[in-house]
C-alpha cells in the first residue's frame, strides 16, 4: 500500500493558522515556500486560505480568493506538481480550478451550499473529510456513539450525495478528519482502526502532522517540537493503509517513508 502514497505539503496562505500562520502570506514566499517542499519530496501542494483551527475566524469569499488565486496561478507556471485547494466555498473551487488547482480537499466534505454542484462540473478530485460541528466549535464537547462506525455512516451519506450530484466516485477520496470534532480517545482509536477505512475501496488522506492530539501523546509537546510524533503517527497511518498523508515537515516524511519502503520491498 506504501508503494503508492503520497505527500501532500501545506501551504497555508493565512495569517492565523495553527501551525505556519502568517509564514506565506506573501506571493512570493507562498511559491518559494512551495518550491522548497517540492524539492524535498512533496508529490502534491494543499494551499488554503482560511484557517480551520479551533475557534478560527470567518473569511470572506473575496479575501479567500485574493490570498490564493494569485498564488496557484503562480505556481502552477513554473511546476508540475499538482495544487489541491482547501476550500468549502463553492466559488473559491471554481475559481482555483480554472487556475490550475487538480484537487479539491474540502473539511466539509461539499455540505457548503453549492459546493456539490460547483465541484461535479469541475471534474478534479476531491477529498471529503469528516468533521463534527464547525471550526468554530467543533471541539467544544464531541460524542459518538461509536466513533468509527458514526465516520464510516458519514462517508457512505457523503459518497452518495456525490454519485446523485454527478460526481465520479473514482474522483472520491477519504480523510476522517483527525482533530475535527474529536476528543484525544477519539483521534487516538481512529488511527488505531484506520485500516476500516479501506472498506469503501478508495484512497485515503491522513492528516495528522502537528496536531494537538500529537502534542497530547507527548505530555503537551508545543507545537514546534511535534516533528518526530507527526512523523510516526504518519507511518503508521501509511502502513494502515492511508495513501496520502497532509504534512509540514516534507523532508522528514519523505525520509521516513523512503527507509519504509525499502524494507517492505527487499
């Protein structure tokens, strides 16, 4: 299953989010900071303008467009590396797609009005994450019944909604969405039984670089010093059968899954 996965770098292109807020919020270093994590290894960029942590602000359409549209059409100049765009808003899909942008990787899984039809003319991929609640208050108190059965029952309503949109189900890929509207146990047992995932045979997205569930297995490890936990955790979600994994740390990942395909492949 490592054989075919891939890296998915973050490009965030946002002055407040959790991790490299306010690190690309030019042009110029959004595509240099793009360039860098190709050159380490990333077979594919996520750029996205508006945050999703807890408690995050509201963007406008129009702001989000300005921050990464000018950054797509840049990038897309000078590589061939394939853009996805993290977006739930309809226009900003329309708008990156006809840019350039190859994937759209939406943490509301098209639920935006508008988003299901705006993405079936598009004809590019797109990742449907699972996500309790809104950014705003999704962490504000989680329950399930049974936290992998309740993702599974969300991803067969969402596949559906996709197929009854027009949407090609080979275009569908999958993120349980570790750290949206999950407690620590929750994220902890979804990792455990990622493999379950691989139920509705189409490719899987692991994004767990950095997260607060990380800082949480190493005794509230801050943030900057989460590298080697999100890089184990990434592993283990590769060998549990994810095919991408959304990182920040390209080089080390890459480095990580080069030593494990090597010993899985003699």
């Amino acid at each position: 299953m490592t054989m075919q996965a891939k890296i998915m770098g973050v490009l965030n292109v946002t002055p407040d989010s959790f991790s490299d807020g306010a690190q690309y919020s030019d042009v110029a270093d959004a595509v240099q900071g793009a360039q860098h994590m190709i050159e380490q290894g990333a077979d594919m960029i996520d750029i996205g303008g508006e945050s999703t942590r807890p408690n995050a602000d509201f963007v406008s359409v129009v702001d989000e467009i300005q921050r990464v549209i000018p950054v797509i059409n840049a990038l897309v100049k000078i590589t061939d590396t394939p853009v996805s765009i993290d977006t739930s808003k309809p226009e900003v899909m329309m708008q990156a797609v006809k840019a350039g942008a190859k994937m759209i990787n939406d943490v509301r899984a098209l639920r935006a009005d508008g988003a299901l039809e705006a993405a079936s003319g598009l004809d590019v991929d797109v990742c449907l994450m699972h996500m309790q609640g809104d950014p705003r208050d999704m962490q504000n108190n989680p329950v399930y019944d049974s936290v992998v059965d309740d993702i599974k029952h969300f991803f067969e309503r969402r596949i559906e909604a996709c197929i009854g949109a027009g949407i090609n189900e080979k275009k569908l890929i999958l993120d349980p969405g570790f750290g949206f509207g999950k407690t620590y146990a929750h994220n902890l047992e979804i990792l455990r039984r990622f493999d379950e995932f691989k139920s509705f045979g189409l490719p899987l997205l692991a994004g767990l670089s950095r997260k607060r569930m990380i800082g949480q297995m190493l005794n509230d490890r801050k943030i900057e010093e989460r590298i080697i936990g999100s890089i184990t955790a990434a592993i283990i979600a590769l060998q549990k059968g994810a095919n991408i994994v959304r990182v920040h740390d390209v080089l080390a990942t890459k480095d990580a899954l080069t030593i494990l395909q090597k010993v899985e492949n003699g």
